[in-house]
C-alpha cells in the first residue's frame, strides 16, 4: 500500500482510506455486526491505516469497532468528524466548544489512548472557521491529548482559507 504525508501533520498514512458511514448501516442498508471488526481488520491487514468516523455514526459504536480492531499494535490514523448534534429528532450543527469537547472526550474513550486521532470540523460555516471558539477547543484538546492534529472538513474554497 503506498503511503504518503497527511498535510501538515507530520503523519504517514496510507493513500487509501475507510469511510465508515457505510458500516454504520446508516447508508446504504443494514451492516451484520460482526462484519464491520471483519472489514476494519481486513483493511489493516492490507495496510489501510486511515480511516474515517464521526461520533454520530451509528451512536459511536464505529468508534468501538475502531478501538477494538486497531489496539496498540497498529499505526493507524483516525480522522473524526465532529460538530454534528444527533440528540434531538434532526441533527444539527453544533461548533459551541463544551458539545465538541464532550465529543472529543467521549470518541478518545471509545478509541482508546494508541489511536492516532485527528479532529475536524464537520462543514463549517464560513462564520465559525473565522471565529476561534471551535478552534480553540479544538487546539485545546490537542493539548490535552484528546487528539493528536486538527482541522476542517469542508466543501467550501472559502471556508477552507478562512479556517487556514
């Protein structure tokens, strides 16, 4: 599997990654539990060491997967996707710093302390990648050891050089 530099973080990953939204069951139909660890461990066994998450996947149980399946004995790198609200009958975007620290704080329990954890703010408005509230929690988390690297996920040119 080649490799290559993640952006700035200083990290090796390899060039394909996992989207775990599908083995969440909430895409595209229902997944058998026991298959998700099945298809995490096949990809490190093919030397997949990036994968991608979001706390609302399937209320953290992904995260679970993860944790379980990558332990101390794998390099892997997990890229979460925080900011989105399931708790009430529609998610919503929420970027204040006490949801995205709880957020924070509950993905690196379910991932445990080897996984290599790098946090983004999922889509963004322009007005939150230019305010610093959810990047100060997010440096701060970074601080703190909840995650190991930061930043934005976005579809927007605009956002991304405004949280640049």
């Amino acid at each position: 599997m080649r490799r290559r530099m993640l952006g700035k973080t200083g990290f090796e990953v390899s060039e394909l990654g996992v989207g775990t939204w599908g083995l969440s069951g909430e895409g595209y139909g229902a997944v058998a539990r026991e298959e998700v660890p099945r298809v995490v461990k096949r990809a490190l066994m093919m030397g997949i060491s990036l994968f991608d998450t979001t706390p609302s996947y399937a209320g953290g149980a992904i995260e679970e997967i993860l944790g379980e399946c990558i332990g101390p004995q794998h390099s892997a790198h997990v890229v979460i996707r925080y900011g989105t609200d399931t708790s009430g009958s529609l998610p919503i975007k929420n970027f204040h710093p006490k949801f995205l620290l709880n957020q924070m704080t509950q993905s690196r329990k379910r991932l445990g302390k080897e996984a290599k954890l790098i946090g983004l703010l999922h889509h963004p408005t322009l007005a939150t990648a230019q305010g610093s509230a959810a990047s100060e929690a997010l440096e701060k988390a970074r601080n703190e050891g909840l995650l190991d690297a930061w930043g934005v996920s976005t579809s927007s040119a605009e956002v991304a050089l405004a949280a640049i």
